[in-house]
C-alpha cells in the first residue's frame, strides 16, 4: 500500500483558483517549483498529475496558499508588479450575502457592494494602468481607460461580483476602451507623449504599438499577464487557432526588429520590467465610485429628458395633424407662344353688308346633284 502525502492535492479547478488568489501567474509558480510553464498549466486542467518531489512542493504550496493569510506573505506570492492575476477576489473569495453580520461559506464576515468594489480596484488597478500603458503608449489614456472600465464595473456591480472572473471582466472592459480607434480624434492625442527613458524600453514599446491592436492584445495577454492560449482566445473574442495565429505573427513582428527577444521567455521579462519601469498613479476607489454614480444619474436624467421630448413632439403633432385628407392646389404656371385673344369690337360696313346677305341666303345650301336614271 502507497502512502498518502502529507498534503493532498486538490481538485484541478481548486488548484488553478489557488493560485490565481495569490497573484501567482504560470511562469512564477513552475519557478517556484522549478518545472516549466506548460507543466503547471498542465495540472491545473487535469491533463496530468503532478508525482515525485516536484509534486510534493507542489502540494506543499497550494496547502500554503489555502492558509488564511499566507497567499500574499512572501515575495514570491506578492502581488506581481506586472499583473494580477485574474481572480483576485477569486470564486471563493466572493461575498455570500451583502449586510452587516452576514457570513461567508467558511465564516469569514461578507464585504458591502462599496467594501468589495474598493478591493477589486485597489488590487487590480496599479498592473491594469500599466499593461494599458502598453497597448497604447499613452499614460493618460492608459488611466482613464481602467477609470471608465471601473466605471462601468460599479454600474453593473452585481453582475460583475457574481461574475466567475471579476478582474477578467475588468481587464476585458479597459483593454477595449484603451483600442477604441476613435481616439485618434480626440485633439490631445494628435501630439506624441515622453517616450521611455532607458533605450531598450523605448525599442520594445515601438515595437509593441506597430503591431495591430488585436495582435498587441493577444501578446500582451498571453506573453505579460500569463493567461494561457483559450482564455486569451475567449478574452479576445477570436477563436483558439485565430489567437494562436496572432501570437505567432506578433512574436516574429517583434523579433524582426529585436531579435534578442525572439526567446518567449526573456520577452516576457522584458515586458514585465517596461511595465514596471513606468510609475502610473491611478485615482483612488471612493472618487471612481463617486463619478461612477454621478454619470448615471447624469445618463438617466439625459433619458428622462429625451423621453420627455420625444413625447410633447408626438402630442403636439396629433393635435395638430389634419384630421382628413385635402387634395394639394397645383401652383400656377404661365403658358407662353399662344396669342392672346382678340376681343370683339364694332363691325364694319362690309362686315354688316356681308352677314345681310348670308341671312338672306338659303340655309340649306344649294341643292344636292342628284344622277338622273338611264
């Protein structure tokens, strides 16, 4: 009879959660362990199962994880400075009932709409701004679009708690608000920002922002925040073989002009230390909430107005509608080449002398020749 380990291993599901609540990417757990990337992915879909010593630290870890209040101690289970993972109030950590004394699944005291928003944005917004910062190039951009995307988190906040990714949906809504190509537009985006300071962070951002948006996208979710290749593909709205087409094509864009970068690993070091070079300040989460809610008493009353429009214009005009049909007059036209006619006058002499004599003139004419009979 085998023996059991000292820490079982949980389910798949368990183990991916687990680690997506300690700000854990792939690539800094197999470092931990010292396996590669497509190992952990591995384990965590069920496709195989860890065994032997990598597989006791491995579930030595995840029971480490599973401790109330060691998924963030050391500094390998810090929050990533490039992204976090998708989850940080991960399905787990997903308050149960909203109110003062309600109580968790496991006892731990449920957090109020404000009180759960304010930590999905304090732990999602620093690596947000910083991993739109490279999609744009744009600092400003790059915070008002995780502003407007937490924006429209707080608007539809029971969706987005309830939702099986909440960072995910997030992260979604500021990726498609930083590529909006209307943008371009707008009259301070016509001028070019501060490029980086070091040369190597200014190369590899020009090399990001030359690729197509969607192939930026999926190389920056795939490469920086360590998704794997059917969430990039579901977050991207294309399907697997289309993302791993663009990841492909987008890996050998940037290649061609910095063939250092041609090995998927040191690209990804390299885009984890330009998103940590920038210093990004996003605004505080009581302010987000606060123009959250003012822009949607703002949006209700436009509709209220526009309602109210639409309707005195539909009143008014059945008030004053013709109640039957009237036959349009046709405008007056001149006619021109016929002569005007003459108007009568006094007849002259001849004019008398010749209708006496047609009065007197037999009226039937003279009379009809007729074949006499042979």
């Amino acid at each position: 009879m085998t023996e059991s380990p000292a820490h079982p291993l949980p389910p798949p599901g368990e183990r991916r959660r687990l680690r997506k609540a300690a700000s854990l990417t792939r690539a800094q757990l197999a470092e931990r362990i010292g396996v590669d990337r497509a190992a952990v992915r591995a384990w965590e879909t069920g496709r195989a199962a860890p065994a032997g010593p990598r597989g006791e630290a491995y579930a030595r870890l995840l029971a480490g994880l599973a401790q109330p209040g060691t998924g963030r101690a050391g500094p390998a289970t810090a929050p990533s400075a490039w992204a976090p993972a998708p989850g940080g109030r991960g399905d787990a950590q997903r308050p149960a009932a909203v109110g003062g004394g309600a109580t968790g699944p496991a006892g731990v005291p449920s957090l109020t709409p404000a009180q759960a928003f304010d930590a999905l944005h304090a732990f999602c917004t620093p690596a947000l701004v910083r991993q739109t910062y490279l999609l744009t190039g744009r600092r400003g951009l790059a915070r008002e679009s995780v502003e407007r995307a937490f924006h429209l988190a707080w608007q539809r906040w029971p969706e987005v708690a309830r939702d099986r990714d909440p960072a995910g949906w997030v992260r979604a809504a500021a990726y498609e608000y930083a590529l909006s190509p209307w943008h371009r537009f707008r009259p301070r985006h016509r001028h070019p920002e501060p490029q980086p300071a070091d040369p190597a962070h200014r190369a590899l951002l020009d090399a990001l922002l030359r690729l197509p948006p969607s192939y930026r996208r999926t190389l920056v979710l795939y490469d920086g925040v360590g998704l794997d290749l059917p969430e990039t593909a579901a977050e991207t709205e294309a399907s697997t073989p289309a993302a791993a087409n663009r990841l492909i094509h987008a890996r050998e864009a940037v290649a061609a002009r910095l063939p250092e970068l041609a090995d998927p690993a040191v690209l990804h070091r390299r885009l984890v230390e330009l998103a940590s070079a920038e210093r990004t300040h996003a605004v505080r989460p009581q302010p987000v909430r606060t123009r959250a809610e003012r822009r949607s008493v703002l949006w209700t009353r436009a509709a209220v107005a526009a309602t109210c429009a639409i309707g005195g214009a539909t009143t008014l005009t059945l008030r004053t509608a013709p109640t039957h049909y009237e036959a349009p007059l046709a405008p007056a036209r001149a006619v021109h080449g016929v002569p005007p006619p003459a108007a009568m006058g006094p007849l002259s002499h001849e004019e008398l002398s010749l209708r006496e004599k047609l009065r007197h003139e037999d009226g039937g004419g003279p009379q009809r020749l007729l074949p006499l009979p042979g």
